[in-house]
C-alpha cells in the first residue's frame, strides 16, 4: 500500500453485554490499515460483526479494547470535526424536508452560512444527477433515487471518509447494480476513502479496490484480497475471466473463514 | 428512472377540481336536512322535542342580531383559550422532551388538572379573574386545550425514527439542532393533530363556563335562557352557530396544518 493510512485499527476489541452470561464477542482482534483513497469492502455472513467494525470506526459505538485512528485522530474527534460522511442501509431523509433541503442538513448543522450550503447541496445533487429534483419531497421518489440522495448528503461536507453500511441492501438487482455503476462513477469524481459494508460478493469485487473478508461469531478479518481490475470499471467488467476469477477467490476465502468457533 | 406520484394529470388538482371534492358534502347536508324536515313533519314531532330546519332557520333570522353579537363575544376567549392553552401545551413539552425524568410528574399533574371539571374550573377562574373577565373563561379552554396538545406533543417530540438521531450524531450536531432540526419537525404531525382535538374542547370549554356567570351577550347564556323559555328553534339556533365556530376553527387548523406541512403523508394523494 502505497498511499499513506488514513483509518487504523488496532487490536480492537468489540463485546456486547459485557460481563453478563449473555456476552457476545462481535469483533476480536482486529487489525485494519486502510490507506487514503481506497475503496475497501468489508465483506462477510451476517453476524460477522462488519457493521459493527464500521460503527466502531464512525464512533456511533465505542470498542470494548484496543485502539484506532480516523483521519489521524481519534474516532470522536473525527465525528466531531466531521471527516466522514455516513450512508446507511435505509436513506434516512427528513421527510419534512426536500431533496434539496435534505443534502444541506450536513452543512446546516456544521454551522455553514446559508448560500454556502445551497450552493454545495446544488453541486452535489448535480453529482448524483438528481439535480431536477431538487424540490421534491423524498415520498415522491424511488427508493434507488432516495439513496443517491443520501449519497449526495453523506458527500456534502466534503468528508475524507464515505462510511456505507449495506447502502444498496434495500434495492432490486437492477437497481442495484445500475447503483453501484454510480457509486463508482461518484468515487472517481471526489476521490474519497470508502469504506463499505456488504454481503454480496459480486458488489464487493465490483467496487473495491481491497476486500476484507470477515467471519462470524466471533467477527475476525479472515482475509484481504487485493481486487487489481483497472479503473473505471464498466457493466462489461462484470463479463471478464477476471472478474469471475476475483469473484471466486473471495468466495473460497469466504468458505475457508472458520465459521464457528469449536463448541467445548 | 420514475417517480411515483409525480405524474398526476393537472385535472385532478386545479381549483375546479377542489370544488368539485365540495359537491358530495353539499349534497350529504342537503340530503340530511331533507330527511331531517319530512320526519320532523310527518311524524308530528312537537317543537320542544326537534324543531324543523326550516323553523330554526327561521328563529335564526329574527334573532340574528343578537345571535351574531353572542357568538362574537363567545369567539374571543375561544381563541384566546385556544392559543393560550396550544402555547402553555407546547412549551411545557419542550421542557419535558429536554428533561425526560420530568415526563412522569409534569405528566401527573396534567392528569390530575384535566380531571377538574369544569363545573369546578368555571367558579374558580370567575373568582380569580373576575366573572366578567375575558381570562376568566379563556382559562377553562385553556385548561381543557393544554391536555392534549402536551401529551401529544411530548409524544411527538420524543418518538424519533432511531435512524435519524443516529444521522444527527454522525453529523455531530448539538443537541439543540436536534431539537430544531430534527424533533420539532417530527413533533408537527402530533401537535396537529392535537390542535384539533383543541378546537371542539375550547369551544366547549366557553360555552359551559359561561353558564357560570359574566356577560350576558354569549352563546352560553344564549342557549341556556332560549331553552329555559321554552324556545327551543331558538336555542337550536345558538346549538348550531356554536357549531359553526367549531367547524370553523376546525378548518383553520387544517388550512395552517396544510400550509405548514406540505409533505405529510395525509396529504400525498391529492398531488398524486
């Protein structure tokens, strides 16, 4: 890796309901090191604890042990000066609010003066091609059109990071991989580090640059795959020996991860 | 790429089609006062039980100036009870979504208020104010305003979608932007809904406490003497202008409701 870390995870640690008979171990002993404008995927069955490690690095929840850095600083303090942007599985618009209004809330809430932030919600809508949309109100779109949206919010502040957990989980498959085209499409423009959550392993050979594969119960990194198919990648990427190759060894990476620690 | 409920034909939204949603209703009241005149005479229904339409209309007409007169004068501590009480409601839950421990007391004692009858609330406001006093009777809406209007407020202001608190705390916003941003908004629906409620309990509130004393021009006072008489087309008359007021405050809320949430899913039909 050539580019220098801008998220570090080490030796973390992650248990619900610690000290009672009912703990669950979700993360253990993760160590992660990605560099500055990847795309990383953190692949795995649920229950394997991705979301949690994401949550972890966006300070939605504290680890139990072990130490990371966001942006070079401590995960709260990242939060605190705003250096990711988050998309969830459901878009999450205020549904009080337009299109528009809805892709300035980041900025709204960091304090921006108004021109500035409607000026950067109308680029921003421009990046998602939503543009025409601008007034409407999020009932009146597609649930595809209501993620790009959020996509549109997530980027408005102009993160370092793009944190996704399972973003296109709620979509069809058309929708899906017509979204994810776009999404990469989006990356290429604004160059962040993503970091994103899926169980589907053709979405995460598609779009990564690295895989991380993760196994369950207790949640390891089982594996990282370097995924070397050149950008930009296209629908006909989809159709390459190479794909499928990458496909399949991060299926067999996947199937190889211990899948349950060995009952006593 | 299609978005559904943009593609509405303009036919189904212009003026012509709003009054059109109009007939249906017209027709049901004529429908209903028709009924209502050929039972009232076919069955020799004596005036004391249930007067004719047409005989309360036609005490409507010679008695209209003072109806009018009274009603004006019941209308002021409506509105005023009404905003009084929708401004007490709503800054009472403000303060409670802010300090949650407070919710079960405050909630209590909310309870406990509401529970006072107005037979009670009416003499003791008298005595505070002044039985003339416009406070006097707006207190008693006020009174019955409030409940609602803090339950479901409070309601609204603390039963957020877990998704949307964890957006603001992605976006490191205080807790004051959640407040403004996020729970106020949400609280809309809630607060309408309750300022509906608001609406007939106000009335009500008035025209029973004027039962109790204070001037003599009011509904209240009105009905009750027209009753007493006995002249009950007249006191109909006063029944259904203070019906009217009702209705028409009802109305109002909704107008300012459509106004103000434009997007709420109640609404999402006539745009589509």
């Amino acid at each position: 890796m050539a580019e220098p870390a801008i998220i570090s995870v080490r030796k973390v640690n992650k248990v619900f309901n610690g000290g009672s008979d009912r703990a669950v171990t979700a993360l253990e002993d993760i160590d992660l090191t990605i560099g500055r404008g990847e795309f990383i995927s953190l692949l795995g069955p649920s229950g394997c604890g991705k979301s949690t490690l994401l949550r972890v690095m966006a300070d939605l929840t504290a680890p139990t042990s072990g130490t990371l850095t966001v942006n070079g600083k401590a995960p709260g303090a990242a939060r605190a000066d705003r250096d990711y942007g988050m998309v969830f599985q459901q878009a999450g618009l205020f549904e009080w609010r337009s299109v528009l209004r809805n892709v300035e809330l980041p900025l709204q809430v960091a304090g921006a003066k108004k021109e500035v932030y409607r000026a950067k919600a109308e680029e921003m809508l421009e990046l998602v091609r939503l543009r025409e949309f601008a007034g409407h109100y999020p009932w009146q779109l597609s649930g595809g059109m209501q993620q790009r949206v959020a996509i549109a919010r997530a980027l408005s502040a102009d993160p370092e990071i793009l944190f996704m957990d399972e973003p296109l989980g709620a979509l069809d498959e058309m929708n899906r991989e017509r979204l994810q085209g776009e999404l990469l499409r989006i990356w290429g423009d604004v160059r962040t580090t993503v970091v994103f959550v899926t169980h589907s392993i053709s979405e995460a050979v598609f779009l990564s640059s690295r895989v991380v594969v993760m196994s369950a119960r207790p949640g390891r990194v089982a594996a990282c795959i370097d995924v070397d198919l050149p950008y930009p990648r296209t629908a006909a990427t989809r159709t390459t020996p190479e794909f499928f190759e990458k496909v399949k060894d991060v299926r067999r990476a996947l199937h190889e991860a211990p899948s349950e620690r060995a009952a006593a | 790429m299609s978005a559904p409920g943009l593609t509405g034909s303009a036919g189904t939204t212009g003026p012509a089609a709003r009054a059109l949603r109009l007939v249906p209703v017209a027709l049901t009241a004529v429908v209903l006062l028709g009924v209502w005149q050929a039972a009232v005479t076919l069955f020799d229904v004596p005036a004391f039980i249930m007067p004719t339409p047409v005989r309360i209309a036609a005490a409507f007409g010679h008695d209209v100036g003072t109806i009018m007169s009274a009603s004006l004068s019941t209308a002021k501590p409506v509105l005023l009870g009404l905003v009084m009480g929708s401004l007490g409601g709503i800054c009472v839950a403000l303060a409670v979504s802010r300090f949650p421990r407070l919710s079960g007391p405050v909630l209590n004692a909310a309870v406990l208020i509401n529970c006072a009858p107005i037979v009670a609330l009416a003499p003791i406001f008298n005595n505070w104010f002044g039985v003339t006093s416009l406070l006097s009777k707006a207190g008693v809406a006020a009174v019955m305003v409030f409940f609602p209007v803090f339950v479901n407020t409070t309601r609204g202001l603390l039963q957020i979608e877990p998704l949307h608190l964890e957006i603001m705390e992605s976006l490191a916003a205080r807790p004051r932007q959640v407040s403004l941003l996020l729970r106020l908004p949400n609280a809309l629906p809630f607060l309408f809904n309750a300022l509906k409620l608001g609406t007939t309990l106000a009335v009500i509130g008035v025209i029973v406490s004027e039962y109790f004393g204070g001037s003599t021009e009011a509904l209240g006072v009105y009905i009750a003497y027209q009753a007493a008489l006995p002249r009950f087309d007249y006191a109909w008359a006063g029944i259904l202008v203070s019906g009217a007021l009702g209705l028409g405050l009802f109305g109002a809320v909704t107008l300012l409701e459509r106004f103000l949430m434009p997007w709420h899913e109640s609404f999402h039909e006539e745009s589509a």
